[in-house]
C-alpha cells in the first residue's frame, strides 16, 4: 500500500562572518587591526600590524568595511607606497 510521508530535510547555511584581525604583509603574522576615525565629514582609516609596526593611514569611504580597507592597505604595500 502507501509507504510513510517522508519528512524533506532542513538545509542550513551556514553565515560566513567577516574577519577582524589580518595577516601582515610584511611579516606574514595575524597581527594587523583597521580602526576608523573621522574629522570634519571625512573618514580614515588606521591600518596597524602590532608585531613589526607596519602602519598606514588613508581616506576611504563612507561604506567601508574593515576588509576593504585592509585590501587597499595590502595594495598600497605591494606597490611600493607604505615601506
């Protein structure tokens, strides 16, 4: 005859967070921490690595997350603009 109703399984995604502590460039160690500070309606951005104090500071945009600052953190290294 008819078989049991069988139950559909529950998929769950799993939501990826986004990082706050990155890999230094130079140093290669999981040290560099973006903070943000902002004077008279522009932004910046902090970029420091604590162990060998590598550090930057640029204007990003309002929207900005803390990924997209270390990436043109990173950009700005590998061309030669932070030392």
């Amino acid at each position: 005859m008819g078989g049991r109703k069988k139950r559909r399984k529950i998929i769950r995604r799993k939501v990826r967070k986004l990082p706050k502590i990155f890999y230094c460039p130079r140093c290669g160690k999981q040290t560099v921490v973006v903070e943000f500070a902002s004077s008279s309606g522009v932004r910046h951005a902090v970029v420091k690595c604590t162990s060998c104090d590598l550090s930057a500071e640029f204007e990003v945009k309002r929207f900005h997350e803390a990924v997209d600052a270390y990436n043109v953190f990173v950009d700005k290294y590998y061309m030669g603009e932070i030392g």
